[in-house]
C-alpha cells in the first residue's frame, strides 16, 4: 500500500467506526449517562479521577484538563486529575510496591466516596487499572471504563462501561477522545451552561 492510500485508507476506518458508534444507541445512552454520573459527583462536592497507560495516560491527562481547567465556556475550575501526574509519587510507588500497585494506592491516598474514576484502557485488560478499578470500588468510587470491543477483565468492574466496537488501538484511542471530549462538554454545559 503506498502512502496515499494508506493515509486514506486510516481515515475512512475512523469515519467506518465513527459511523458506527452513531448508529449505537447504547453507546449513545452510556456518554450521556457518563457524563450524569460525573455532573452528579461534582454536585455533591466529589471529584473526578482518571487513569491510563500510554496514550490512555495522554488521553486522561488531556481530559482532566478539560474539566479542571475548561472546554468551552469560560467558568469557575472543577477539580479533575490524572492519576499519575505527580511523577515522583508514581515512580517511588512503582519502586517500592510495584506498577500495577500505583494508580491504586494514588486512589486510596486522594479518593473518597462518591468520586468517580474513568479508566481508560483499550484492551480493558492493564493489570495496575484493573487494580485502581478494585481499589475505587472499595472506596465507594463510581467507576466508568473506556475499553475496547469487548471491555476485557475491566468490564465486570465497570459501573459504566463505553466499549468502543474495535480491536484496533488508534481507532480505538482516537474514538476515546471523541467519547471525552463529549462528556466533558455536557459536564460542562450541565453545570455552567446558561
């Protein structure tokens, strides 16, 4: 395949997914439904947490600023982290308990009950998130998973799971922020809008 079609052929696989995703209904009602669960956290003074490896860590980074910094409209900051964004509490905890330990100990030193945690994870199957999903869950979390087709070992943990219908991780990643940037919004509309 030379470069043109390639880069063709990519974005009509993201357009194919995309198309349908909008002819999901469910997957329709489950954003909508994520973004209550997290209007109603924040109306209740709690908070919302996410994790993910890799591009999932770049994707809950970047969605957590968009709560806790703003998305569209011009209010008040709301308080949204990524787990691993203190580095030096990551890396310690992964030395001294072990990766798949860090998110949850981050959770169990920041989370109370009725936060929320997003776990993103696009095999549904990373070991330290199915763990932060365990530890969340013990706290009293409501927890909302972002995976793939089928949701892997994080879907029993789900209280809410968006399954992006794909096992191909850029479709997926891509089909991630879409779903985020999404929730974000109505979060934000829900909350501040006029």
């Amino acid at each position: 395949m030379d470069n043109h079609s390639l880069i063709t052929n990519r974005i009509q696989q993201a357009i194919d997914l995309e198309q349908l995703i909008l002819g999901t209904t469910e997957l329709i009602v489950r954003i909508e439904e994520a973004s209550e669960i997290i209007v109603g956290a924040y109306q209740s003074g709690n908070k919302t947490l996410f994790c993910g490896n890799g591009g999932s860590a770049a994707d809950a980074q970047h969605l957590a600023a968009e709560l806790s910094g703003k998305f569209y409209l011009d209010r008040p900051p709301i308080h949204a982290e990524a787990c691993h964004g203190n580095s030096s509490f990551i890396t310690a905890v992964s030395n001294d308990y072990g990766f798949e330990n860090a998110f949850a100990r981050y959770i169990q030193a920041v989370g109370k009950k009725g936060d929320v945690l997003v776990a993103i994870s696009t095999s549904g199957n990373s070991e330290n998130i199915r763990k932060a999903l365990l530890e969340a869950k013990k706290i009293g979390f409501t927890c909302i998973v972002l995976s793939g087709a089928t949701g892997g070992k994080m879907a029993e943990l789900a209280d809410l799971l968006i399954a992006i219908p794909s096992n191909d991780t850029p479709r997926i990643q891509e089909a991630h922020i879409l779903a985020g940037h999404i929730i974000c919004e109505l979060v934000e509309k829900t909350l501040f809008g006029k």
